[in-house]
C-alpha cells in the first residue's frame, strides 16, 4: 500500500469514489462520538467486513450509509475485498494481516478527518 497521503489523492481522482460525502446526520454522529470512538468503530468493522480470508457477502457486505465509517469505507475503496485487490493489490482469498487492518484503519481516519476539515 502506498502512503496514506498518496492514497488519499489517487481516490481524490476517481469520479465514483470521490462522490462520497457525509450526511448530515453522519457528520453530527461523528462530531458526537468523537474520533476515538469512530477508530474503535473502524477497527472492529475492518476485523469483521475484511480481514477473513473469504468475508461473508464480499462485495455486498459494507452499507452505502448509516455509519460514517461505512462513508470512508466506500471513499477509500476500502469496501470489500474486491475494491481492496483492485486498488492496493491486497491479495484475495487471504487472512489480512495486522499491519493491514492498521493501514486500512488509519486510510479511513484519515479520510474522516478530511472530510470534517472541508466544513470548518
Ligand atoms: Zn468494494
């Protein structure tokens, strides 16, 4: 994977995956939650959605909305195991490691927190 900065621009690029914008009703989930709550939420959707060698449902497993992170998830391409092949060469069919599951975590922090500078 490359830099988190470098990612982040590559999907800046791309027409579908730079159309994801929080809802209001996000943006206030977040802003209430707070950031450490939303990384907890992101890990452990990271651990269920696409560390498993074979996720449940790939491809279908991540909501388009409902959650913030489920927002950042589609943003960054980080939705399935599919997207994740396709953009970061993640191997299919394979465990993600921890390493993995962080740099996917912090791709999509870093995605939410973009996107809660753009209003300020
Ligand atoms: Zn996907």
């Amino acid at each position: 994977m490359q830099s988190i900065e470098d990612a982040l621009n590559k999907l800046e690029g791309s027409k579908f995956r730079s159309s994801f914008h929080l809802t209001k009703k996000e943006k206030t989930y977040l802003k209430e939650k707070g950031m450490t709550v939303m990384e907890s939420h992101a890990r452990d959707f990271v651990a269920k959605k696409l560390a498993p060698a074979d996720p449940l449902n790939d491809g279908k497993q991540t909501p388009m909305h409902g959650h913030p992170v489920f927002k950042a998830m589609h943003a960054t391409a980080c939705c399935c195991r599919g997207c994740l092949n396709k953009w970061y060469k993640v191997p299919l069919h394979t465990k993600l490691n921890e390493d993995q599951e962080e740099k996917i975590v912090r791709l999509l922090m870093a995605w939410l927190e973009r996107q809660e500078s753009k209003d300020r």
